[in-house]
C-alpha cells in the first residue's frame, strides 16, 4: 500500500494539477461525519472543523475548485455518496477490499493504527482469552467492528454504536470494558478530556486497515485522478505535515 502511494504521488507531480481537470469538476461536495474529532467534528461555533476539514479546504485549493462540506451520519455515508448526495468522502474512511466492492478510493492520505482502551491498570488481557465474557464497544461499520467481530464475537459481547462518542460515554460509565479504536482519534479526542482522564491504550497497536482515503464513486475516475494528484502535492509541498504538527504530536504520514 505504502509503494503503491508514492507510485501515484510520483506521477501526480510529473503530471500536475491542470485547468482541464478544474473545468471538469468546477464544484466538489464533500461528505463528512462531524462526530469524529479532532478529525472531524462541529465547533463552538457550529460550524465543521477538525483535520480533515482543514485538509479538504488544502486539497480543493489544489485541485482549484469550489468545496462544500456536508455533514452526514457515518452509517449512512456511502449510501449517500452513491446517492449523490456530495461527491466525496473524507471522514476518516479506512480503505479495504470490502469497500472497494461498493466505491472507489483516492490514494491513502493518512495512517490510522488501532488500538484497545480501557481503564488505566486493567488486569485485562487483550486476548481472546483474555476478553472471554466481557464486553467489546466499537463504532459501527468501521474496520475496528469488522476486526472485533472476527477475532472476538465468540468469547465476548460485541456492542456497536452510531459515534465514538456513544461508546466511550458506556466506557466511562462502564457499560463496556473495553473499547476497539482509531488511536488518533482517541488520542486527539476522549483522552484529551476530563471524562477520559482515567483511560489509556492497552496492548499493542492492532495492525487493521490499509490507510485513510477519499472515498469515490468508481464511475468518477477523473475526480479520483484530481485527488490522487492534490494528496502528492499536498505531501510535496508541506502542508499535510503543517496540518499533522498543528492537531497530533505523532506523524500520520504514509510512509515508503
């Protein structure tokens, strides 16, 4: 995966962002969650901001075209991106071969590791056995419920919810005794409040999911080229580290 994006990035450069492409796509709508912080999420304000959204506005200005955000719940997503509802999906969408059965995906423009949380000092093995009875608290549909249902749905309770932000509330007041995670987000969110104070990742990083990308329509192969090309630039020029160093103290960079 990691060649694989350096292959695309290499020749987005030599190819470059051109007009022809901004007069194909003069107007991009661009979906997102909104529940997902600090990637993505609704301000004091009540306006949509996070990583994600900043790295959209840096990615339309590339591709030189008009960008509006959409907020849409995550379980409804990708039934809205065939639906037209926006053209795009940027909120934090692992990209793996069960999706690409349904859309297309940019080159992946962040590393995502996921990790168990729990209460600090927990005698809980993040095993099979370890978890035997217990219960597990996932975001549905994502990479995390697919890897927690395979390896865990035998031993222990599985326990889905619309948002993080539903399960790590059933964390804190512990209605789940571990939760399965997106580690920056986590990061960057519940353990960088009052309420996740308490908590810590536990075990070793959980090896899922094979980069974020920009999730497409499969008939759009020239807005996936437009963004292929945006995510080399963008990894050129230094902004997707300015907007790494801004929101996280680790580099979710793709890597060679």
């Amino acid at each position: 995966m990691k060649k694989m994006l350096f292959t695309v990035l290499a020749g987005a450069l030599a190819l470059g962002i051109t007009q022809a492409d901004a007069r194909e796509w003069k107007k991009v709508r661009i979906g997102t969650e909104g529940a997902y912080a600090p990637f993505n999420f609704v301000d004091s304000s009540g306006k949509l901001a996070g990583f994600e959204v900043e790295y959209a506005e840096a990615l339309c200005k590339e591709m030189k075209v008009e960008c509006t955000l959409v907020q849409q719940d995550w379980d409804g997503i990708i039934p809205a991106l065939q639906a037209k509802k926006f053209d795009a999906i940027m909120a934090s969408m692992s990209i793996t071969d069960e999706r690409r059965k349904t859309i297309e995906f940019s080159a992946p423009y962040y590393s995502s590791p996921s990790h168990f949380l729990a209460r600090k000092n927990t005698p809980l093995q993040m095993t099979a056995e370890g978890l035997k009875g217990k219960i597990i608290g996932v975001q549905r549909a994502t990479i995390q419920d697919s890897y927690a249902t395979e390896k865990f749905a035998s031993v222990a309770e599985i326990k889905r919810y619309a948002t993080a932000d539903e399960a790590y509330l059933d964390l804190g007041n512990n209605r789940l005794d571990v939760m399965l995670v997106d580690a920056p987000a986590a990061f960057g969110g519940f353990l960088q409040k009052p309420e996740g104070k308490d908590f810590a990742f536990i075990g070793a990083e959980v090896p899922i999911g094979g980069g974020v990308g920009v999730g497409l329509r499969k008939a759009d192969k020239d807005l996936k080229e437009m963004f292929d090309r945006a995510i080399a630039a963008t990894y050129a020029n230094g902004t997707f580290k300015k907007l790494n160093d801004k929101y996280f103290p680790f580099d979710l960079s793709i890597k060679q």
